[in-house]
C-alpha cells in the first residue's frame, strides 16, 4: 500500500478527526493503512466513503522524466466523487487495491493535515519557490472540499512563502476561495483553469455524473474573470462523435469567449488503463452503437491517431481564432502554463508528451 509510506498513526491511535458530525460511522482501520484516522460515511454524502488520513508530507516533486510543464504538486484527496467516466486517474486506486470504477467514484482519501503539513515544508529554508500545481490528479475543489475545507489553508501556505501556484478545477466551489485567491496574487502568481469539456447538458450528466452543471462552471469562469483572473478552459476531452461537432465546439467556444475567459486549451479523448475499462463500459450502456468504431480507434494506443488530431485542429482552431481566444491543443496529460501574476501571463506553448511510465505518474499524486 503506497499510503503505508505516506502516512503516520493518530497520536491517539484514532481520536476524531476534523470534518466528523454526530451520527458518523467510524471504522480505526481499513485496507491496513497507517495513519487512517477514521472512516466516515455521512447522510449529505449518499454512497460515499471518506477516509480521513494524516500526511507525512503534502508537496510531491514531479521526476524530470514525466516531461510536465511543473516540478511541483498538492493533491489533499485520494479518489473523485466528480465520477467523470474518462478520468484518467483511476488507475491510481488500484495502487491501494481497490477498483477504478466505482472505488474510485466513492472511497475517498482525504489528507486532513494537508494545510499544517504544506505549511510546514514550504517554511523550510531549501524550498525553492517554484510553481505548484493543483487539481493534478483529483480535484481539489470536489464536493468533499465544501466539508474538509482544505484549500484556504494550502492557498495561504503558499502565498505567505511566496510560492507560485495554479489551480485546475470542475469544481464551482472555487468561488469560496476567490476572494482569498485574489489576495494572493498581489504577491505570487496564481493561475485558474476551469475544466469545460461537454456542452450538452445531457450528455454531461451522463458523463460527469457528480459534477456541477456546465452553466455553474462557467458562471464560476466569468467570476474568476470579473476579479482580474486570466482563466483558461480546458476542452479536454473531446470525445469523437460525441463532441466533436462543429455545432458543439461552435456553442462551446461562444459560452467560453462570453464567460470572459481568455485562454482555450483542448484535446482529444485518451484512454489509459483503469479509465479505459470504465469508459467503454459507459459506452456499451449509452452510445453501443459506437462501441466498434472506439475500440478500432483506442485498439493499439491510449491515444486518439495523429491524423484525428490533425483534422481536430484544423475544425477546432479557426473557430478559437473567430471568437478571439488564445488557444492551443494539448493531446495528453493537463498542463498549466505559469504567469507572472494577474494578467501577465506567459506565451503558450505545448509541453512535450507526457510519459507514461508508472512512476512518473505515480509521483504526481
């Protein structure tokens, strides 16, 4: 279990936790974790299971071998009740063997010592400063944040250290933190991204299941705008025949330019292991009808083909060109870009195809 090594025992050996409410089921140990707290299930959270752990360290250094735009991570849960069935962190809950499906949807980790512990590292003399990225692996700003409220405590650690950070989110709860987030980029860079994938609002549901609407996310974009923010969206995934449209991505870019965000970056639907199971199981329930026409497409790679991304360049970009956006594509892993502050921000530019060796990956978590 990777958590073994993540993790220390409750100076009690399992005292209650931040976060709990009368009525919590507690469990002092599951999965043979050290350092799990307790386990809660609550009546506000139906189906989902939350592990509260304690952190030995919160900052996870990127190897240079994983090719991100970034050296730096936080990730303060485990697991995503956001239940996007194309996430390509699944695979990351088999690590403590559990499943990619509905494991990953439920059984959360939840680093309830994040805040102290980011504090504590970022005030050590060695630290670098360097950009940290949020919203990496799960999202940070997921329904359990409105609970456990991490990330005003991670945000300020940083800021007061002077240490640079974007955020990447689905999450409408961002706008709790905007105001804080404000006032740390008087001092250090900060960078928004909204995640905006699907335009139908059916068709988002069915796919994002425990997301916010798409409406709320870019009502949340436009109030990241109105504060100053440059706010980049990211269109990814887009999933061919269901997305790709010049209609969908015609609507999507006009909801995006209105929204006051300045930056698109999109890309094609990727399937690793763990997410790709899980997908073509949704696939086979809601559109069987292009099961075969995916499993062709996905049969040799977790990549969509480069003739897919040309021709998805060639419909897309004309149209971020139109609405007066700043765009490119980025055909695998999310990468943020740094600015130097609120509306100052560096040129885009693609980073280079993420690895996809386990230990890389693993690091980002």
């Amino acid at each position: 279990m990777r958590w073994n090594e993540l993790a220390d025992p409750a100076p009690d050996g399992g005292a209650p936790a931040a976060g709990g409410q009368p009525g919590a089921a507690t469990t002092p140990e599951l999965f043979g974790i050290r350092g799990l707290v307790r386990t809660v299930r609550t009546p506000e959270f139906s189906g989902i299971t939350f592990h509260e752990v304690l952190a030995k360290t919160a900052l996870n250094r990127v190897p240079a071998a994983s090719s991100m735009p970034f050296t730096w991570t936080i990730n303060p849960y485990r697991g995503c009740s956001h239940a996007c069935v194309y996430c390509f962190a699944r695979n990351t809950h088999r690590y403590l063997d559990l499943d990619s499906g509905e494991d990953f949807d439920r059984q959360v980790f939840v680093k309830i010592n994040a805040p102290d512990v980011v504090a504590a590292e970022v005030a050590k003399p060695q630290w670098s400063r360097e950009l940290v990225a949020l919203g990496t692996n799960t999202d940070p700003y997921q329904r359990a944040e409105g609970r456990y409220a991490l990330m005003p405590g991670v945000i300020t650690a940083l800021a007061e250290h002077g240490t640079p950070m974007s955020i990447l989110t689905k999450g409408t709860l961002l706008r709790r933190d905007l105001p804080l987030l404000a006032h740390a980029a008087e001092d250090v860079p900060v960078e928004i991204s909204m995640s905006i994938a699907v335009h139908d609002d059916e068709l988002q549901q069915s796919l994002e299941p425990g997301t916010p609407t798409t409406a709320a996310r870019l009502a949340t974009v436009r109030a990241a705008a109105e504060l100053g923010f440059d706010v980049t969206v990211f269109m990814m995934p887009i999933l061919p025949k269901l997305t790709d449209s010049r209609d969908h991505l015609d609507s999507a870019l006009r909801a995006i330019r209105d929204a006051g965000a300045s930056r698109v970056v999109y890309g094609a639907l990727h399937l690793r292991p763990g997410a790709r199971e899980w997908f073509f199981s949704w696939l086979e329930r809601a559109h069987p009808e292009l099961l075969p026409r995916y499993r062709r497409m996905y049969a040799t790679s977790s990549y969509a083909s480069k003739d897919y991304h040309r021709w998805l360049g060639e419909r897309i970009n004309p149209l971020i060109d139109g609405y007066g956006l700043h765009g490119r594509s980025d055909d695998d892993y999310p990468a943020t870009t740094r600015r130097q502050g609120r509306r100052h921000q560096a040129p885009l530019t693609p980073p280079p195809a993420a690895s996809l060796n386990a230990p890389a990956q693993q690091a980002l978590f």
